[in-house]
C-alpha cells in the first residue's frame, strides 16, 4: 500500500507503543509494536487526496492524541483498545489548503499543545489543544505569510525555558514564540549574512542545537547552493561558516552522536549529473561537521536535532530549560523598546520583559503634557511582551511614552521618546 506520509509513533496507555500510517489516498492504519494491525482502518471524508500526520499531542490519561492534516482542516483523531476511534473531531482551516499541508508545529505551552498548520502560501491556522482534547482556535496569529521551504523546527532558542517556533522562508530565518512575539534579533534576512551569489536561497532543513558547547542553541541550515551556514540565537552568522559541502541540490541535516562526540551530519541524496558539463553522475555521500562537546542533559535546553525532532519524531528533544544568565533572553529582562522609531505610520510596537502576571500599561503625551494615546496591555509573565499600540490622528512630532509594567517586585516606569514622522 501507498503511503501519503510519514508514519508516526504513538502511545498506548503511557508504556506501549503503536504505529499510526498514512494510507493513500484517506485511511489511517494503527499497527502494535510488533507491526499487527490494531483494529479496523479508518476511513477519513479529505477535500482531496492525501493524510499527513502532524506531532502527537500527549494526552490526560497516558494515550497519545493524532492531529491528522488533509487540505480542507484536520481531524483529532483518538485511540482505544480496540484501535482507532471512529468519528473523529474535524476543525476546518481558515482557507482551503493550495494542496496538502507539508508542515506542521506542535509546541508545548503550560501543559498545553499549540498546533501550527501551513501550506506554500502560508499560515492556514493555529489551535490550543488540552490533553484531555478540547481544541480552541486561535486563528492567524503569528503572521507568517511567506512560503517555507522546509518543516519548522520547535526548540528554546532564547533560553527562557519555553519552546520557540523556528521557520525558513527562501530568503529569511523566522524565530517566534507560540504568541507570534519574534525572538530578539529575528527575523535574519540571508542577504544580510555573507556575500554568496544572488541567486543562492536558504533550502533547509533546519537544526536547531548547542554546537558550541555554552548550552545555549544555535540555528544550522543548508542553502540550495550546497552551503551549510549557522546563527547564533541573536541571528548572528556563527565564525567559520558558510561552508560550501554540497552541490546545488537538496540536502539533510541530522545531529547524532553521543555528548562528548556530537556531529551534525550533512547527507547529500545523490541521483544527479554535476560538473564538468553535466556529465558526470553523482552519488549521494554522507559528510560530517564535527559539535563541540555538549553539556550534560540537564544544563541545555530543549533541541531540534533533524527531521520530526529527532530519532523517535516526537518533535523537539530534551525539556526546555531556563538558563539563567546565560540565557540570550537575560540581555533583555531590562530593556524596554519602541519600534520603529521613528515612526511613519499609525501604530507602534512595545516590547518589554514582564516578572509578574499584572496587566501593564503605555501612555503616550505630546511635549505640552497632553495624552494622546493610552493602552491597557495583557501580558505573560516571565516573558517578552509585545503590544502594537494605534497611534490614530496622531501628528508629526516628538513624543514621550511611559509605560508601567509588573517588574516582579512592584510596579516599574520607563519613560522613552517616540518620534513620529508623517
């Protein structure tokens, strides 16, 4: 039989193990670990043809949930012991799909599932999903709407012990927190790193792990020009890249290893003609990128070592970790900043690190005193915040914006000047 993805690994009742597989054009298969069927197949009413199976969701009671994507929405599909459970929960997407969604995100949010669903044109949605299999829809909230090139990675970039969403597009790198509030120093635009040609784009798949040794993760992607090239978690090109391994082709990237001999391995398919003239064929070959020696388990943070996350494609590996002051995230738990400043059009963007949970406030007055705009902002604690405030009506001008926000401690004000030019 015809698979129309990647089967996927599920848990039954906390220490057992099953299979969920994809069969084309609309049935779901669940095999036991020693690959019998369980139950009968389950038949799925798709807009078209063709399952993907995103990230299990962990459920209340020790038993994996599956969201299963087809073009129209995806379907929460459960088990039992008898197999699957007919009839599962369908929730539509916000447009119909342009075809079959490649890639998904599944994030883990305070005890709760956040799933990420995308086409080549875009964002078709976000939803909230409790163990025990309520979903709320969160509609579009993180603002993606160029074409990813290859499946996001979900890992802590930031070192604030929460999972960020990691996206490449052809010609920029994207970090996100679940809320869609950009991790500091992203998005990176690929021109700006390195002069390679103009016609070179990013073409994935995305890495994301410590391979400097500090605990705190770095970013690796391969470019269609055969270039393997790495971030820090502040965008920065990492010293010593790119490194041209490849030829203009797509490769893979897999980190594998134990900690005090970590490579991320570069894998080029093969099956094509190269130079010289396009005559010579060319093997698929195996090439490895020596890690320095990582930090014990417990002193990283969470990770996205290659496809699905990892070996068991469970998505990202490890438990995301608060790393203090190492964390790249402590360079802005002082820092308050409006942006763009100045500012040309009718809105601006706050951006401030919250300790406590307390709703936190902007105000903005004109030189003679005047206040000219006022907003109450909802803020996550222990966390960066982001808040575009409406600037309507308001002239050309210096500005000055206070805003009072729960430091943990108490009630803490900055005063900034805003310029706006219109």
């Amino acid at each position: 039989e015809k698979l129309s993805g990647g089967p996927v690994p599920l848990i039954w009742q906390t220490d057992n193990q099953r299979i969920l597989c994809p069969v084309y054009p609309d049935t779901l298969v669940l095999l036991d670990g020693s690959a019998s069927p369980v139950g009968l197949p389950l038949q799925i009413t798709a807009v078209g043809p063709g399952l993907q199976i995103a990230t299990p969701i962990p459920g209340s009671d020790g038993t994996d949930l599956a969201p299963v994507i087809s073009r129209g929405g995806w379907y929460l599909v459960r088990q039992d012991a008898s197999g699957l459970v007919t009839e599962p929960d369908f929730h539509p997407f916000f447009r119909l799909a342009a075809e079959l969604p490649d890639w998904t995100a599944v994030v883990a949010t305070e005890g709760v599932f956040h799933l990420h669903v995308f086409d080549s044109e875009g964002e078709l949605g976000n939803w909230r999903i409790q163990p025990d299999g309520s979903v709320a829809d969160l509609g579009l909230i993180l603002g993606v709407e160029e074409s990813l090139v290859t499946a996001p990675a979900v890992a802590d970039v930031d070192g604030d012990g929460h999972d960020d969403l990691i996206f490449a597009t052809a010609k920029r790198i994207i970090a996100l927190r679940p809320d869609g509030v950009p991790v500091r120093g992203f998005p990176v635009r690929f021109y700006d790193l390195f002069p390679l040609p103009d016609t070179t784009r990013i073409a994935g798949p995305l890495v994301v792990a410590d391979g400097t040794g500090d605990g705190v993760n770095e970013i690796y992607f391969n470019t269609d020009g055969g270039h393997l090239v790495g971030l820090d978690a502040f965008g920065r090109l990492l010293s010593e890249l790119p490194l041209r391994w490849g030829d203009r082709k797509t490769g893979a990237l897999a980190v594998g290893g134990p900690d005090d001999g970590r490579v991320l391995w570069l894998v080029s398919p093969g099956g094509y003609t190269g130079p010289p003239l396009d005559r010579q064929f060319l093997g698929g070959r195996v090439t490895g990128y020596g890690l320095a020696n990582a930090l014990t388990e417990d002193s990283r943070t969470s990770e996205w070592l290659g496809s699905g996350g990892g070996s068991y494609r469970r998505g990202s590996v490890g438990t995301a970790k608060g790393l203090g002051a190492a964390a790249p995230i402590s360079t802005e738990t002082d820092r308050v900043v409006l942006y763009p400043n100045p500012v040309i059009s009718d809105e601006v963007t706050v951006r401030f690190f919250s300790t406590g949970s307390r709703a936190a406030r902007i105000s903005l007055y004109n030189l003679e005193g005047e206040r000219v705009a006022q907003a109450d902002i909802p803020v996550a604690a222990n966390s960066i915040n982001e808040f575009l405030l409406p600037l309507p009506g308001v002239a050309s001008g210096l500005y000055l914006a206070r805003l009072e926000y729960d430091a943990g401690s108490g009630i803490e004000i900055r005063t900034l000047t805003l310029a706006v030019e219109k």
